[in-house]
C-alpha cells in the first residue's frame, strides 16, 4: 500500500504500539515525530508522507495546534490527519473537529479501530 | 466676647482633647504591651511554621524527580516488552510459513502416493499398504490446529500491544501529580517570599520553581472498553450532521 505515515506521539512506547499496528495492517512505510513542531520539520524534509496520526497532548506543539498548522499551508491542508488521543469528552472531539481532523480516535485502540478509521478516511 | 477671651477658650478645648488623648493612651499601653508581647512571641512561631514549609518545599523536587523516574523506568521496560513483542511475532510469522510450507508438501507427497496407488494395478496388497500411508500421512487436522494456535498466540500478541497503552495513560496521570505538586511548591515558595518580606528569616533560597513544559490529559483513563469509541464515533456523527447542516444554510 503506497501510503507512508507521519507518527506523532511525545511517547516512545504509543509511536511503537501504532507503528507495531500499522505493520500488522499492511503498511511498512513510517515516519516519527516527537511533538507537533518535530512533524512540521518532518513534513517539510518529507514530502513523501501523506497520512499523518497524531497524539493531542504533547509539549512544545500539541496535536490540534500541529493539526491547524497542517490546515493552514497550501502545500498540507489536504493530508488526512488522524487524531490519536486519552482526551474522549465532547469538548475536546468538538475542538478536534473544528481544527478540521480527518477523524478521532480514543486511547486504548485496538487495531481493528486504526485499520477501520483509516481506511474510511481513505474512502473519503 | 472679645477676641482674646474667644482664642483662651480654643486653647483650653484644645488642652482638654490633648488630656483625652494621654488618658487614652494611658489605658491603650497595656493592650500595647499585650500586643508587642504576643508578636515577640508569635515570631518564633513563624519562623518555626517557615522551617518546616522549607523542609517540605525542599523535598517537592525529589518526589518530582521520582515521579519523573517511574515514567521514565515504565517507558524502557514497555520497550523493551515491545522489543520482545516484535521478536515473538517474527517468530510466528516463521511458524506459519513453515506449517503453510506443510501443508504444500503434504500435498504433494499426496498426489504422488495416489499417483504410486494408480501404478500397483491388481496387487491389492499393495494398495492395502499404500491406502495406509495415505491414512498415516494426513495430519491435515493437525495442521490446521496448529494454525489456529498460532493466529491465537497472535492475537494475544496484539491483545498485550493494547494493553501497553496504559503506559502512555499514566505517564500523563502522573505529569498530571507532577504538575499539582510543582505548583504547591510554588505557593509555599511565595508563602516564603512572603514571609521573607516582614524580616523573618527564613534561609530557604526564594527563587521561584518554573512549571515545566508538559502537556497531559488530567482525566486520562485506562478503560479498554469498546464503547468508548462507540461514545466517541456517535459525537463526531452528530457534530457533523449538525455542522453540515449549518454549512448548507450557508451555501
């Protein structure tokens, strides 16, 4: 699958825990990023990457200001962007949502749920 | 009334309320005295009471740090899980090729013993023999077993990934603690400061702790459940509807 993923997660063991499930899917192509300013750089050297799964809560650029930066330049508003995150109160999906996430997904997943959400993104 | 008779007056009145104010202040020396007495011994009080907010603000750092270092000895050993995690489903990987291998050569071998069994003719011996290999050599069911074992073992593989979570989800509960005691330290260092100012000593370097840059979800819970995806797909669907509703009233 031509598809390669920009990992955004400040935690070591969630950017593995979704690569791990991304392979298990049938991807292979990953890139990773520590926070929302990382990915930026990451986007900029990359131009490969065309799907992006982001964690919200990070420091130095959190998920939803990295996803609003993604939004806002001509050359990234159209990646699909995948929210990954602890935050589940209607707040929060709403705010994710206006900031123009493709979709949200709560933690713990499985990876029945990263495969479906991608793959409805991906139809869309 | 001449005008000097007038000015006596005023000056009587005057040492009248300059008598009022000495009996006054006659009766106020001993509330005075009572006051001083008890500042001079509510002091040492004080300066006990800033001891032991020094003590306590002292030991806040450490109990970050430890904090700090149980997230961090959480996150290598999860690593480390996943390393072997990795390893384990390699290996299956392996497994399943070498049973799918199996399987082709028991095919195989199959088609030659009925290709043998075409070849023996009228010598029913033989075939009795040959039909026994065949029976022997189908370990099809077995096969199949061990498939199914291997996609459980897998499954469980991917069931322990999931639950490895719950690392990422306390990690941001403890930044969540952190944080709370950072700021308490902050408030008992501005307590200090506070103190400090009237003239009490307090030996406690003032310098005020910075919160550091963290970001997590104080509500992060660990619940495996599906239905909180259910809960959350079910908002996104709403917040939709209704968003494309208010789209259309603008197109």
């Amino acid at each position: 699958m031509n598809r390669k993923f920009l990992v955004v997660d400040d935690s070591v063991t969630m950017r593995r825990i979704v690569v791990n499930t991304l392979k298990s899917i049938g991807y292979d192509q990953f890139v990773e990023a520590q926070d929302g300013k990382d990915a930026l750089d990451k986007l900029v050297s990359d131009t490969e990457i065309n799907f992006v799964i982001t964690d919200w809560n990070m420091p130095v650029m959190s998920g939803l200001e990295l996803t609003k930066a993604i939004r806002s330049a001509d050359s990234t508003k159209a990646l699909p962007i995948l929210m990954v995150t602890t935050r589940g109160v209607k707040e929060d999906i709403v705010q994710a949502l206006q900031a123009k996430v493709s979709n949200y997904v709560v933690k713990p997943f499985t990876p029945q749920i990263l495969k479906d959400k991608i793959d409805l993104i991906l139809s869309n | 009334m001449s005008e000097s008779v007038k000015s006596l007056n005023d000056i009587v009145d005057k040492l009248h309320e300059m008598d009022n104010v000495f009996k006054f202040g006659e009766k106020m020396i001993p509330v005075i005295e009572a006051f001083v007495s008890f500042i001079t011994d509510f002091i040492p009080f004080i300066e006990q009471v800033s001891g032991s907010i020094e003590e306590t603000r002292s030991k806040i750092p450490e109990a970050s740090n430890q904090l700090d270092k149980v997230t961090n000895a959480t996150e290598l050993a999860m690593t480390e899980v996943l390393d072997k995690i990795d390893e384990i489903s390699a290996l299956l990987g392996e497994l399943t090729e070498s049973i799918n291998e199996l399987v082709e050569h028991r095919v195989s071998a199959e088609n030659l013993v009925n290709e043998l069994y075409q070849e023996l003719g009228e010598n029913e011996k033989a075939k009795i023999l040959v039909r026994k290999i065949i029976e022997q050599m189908d370990v099809s069911l077995t096969l199949e077993l061990m498939k199914n074992k291997v996609n459980n073992i897998m499954s469980s593989t991917d069931q322990i990934t999931m639950s490895l979570q719950v690392q990422d989800i306390t990690a941001q509960q403890l930044a969540a603690v952190n944080h709370l005691i950072i700021s308490v330290q902050q408030k008992l260092g501005g307590l200090l400061n506070a103190v400090s100012a009237t003239g009490i000593h307090v030996n406690e370097d003032l310098k005020q702790e910075k919160l550091p840059n963290v970001h997590f979800d104080a509500n992060a819970s660990y619940n495996p459940s599906a239905n909180q995806q259910v809960d959350v797909d079910s908002i996104i669907n709403n917040e939709k509807a209704s968003q494309e509703e208010i789209d259309k009233l603008f197109s």
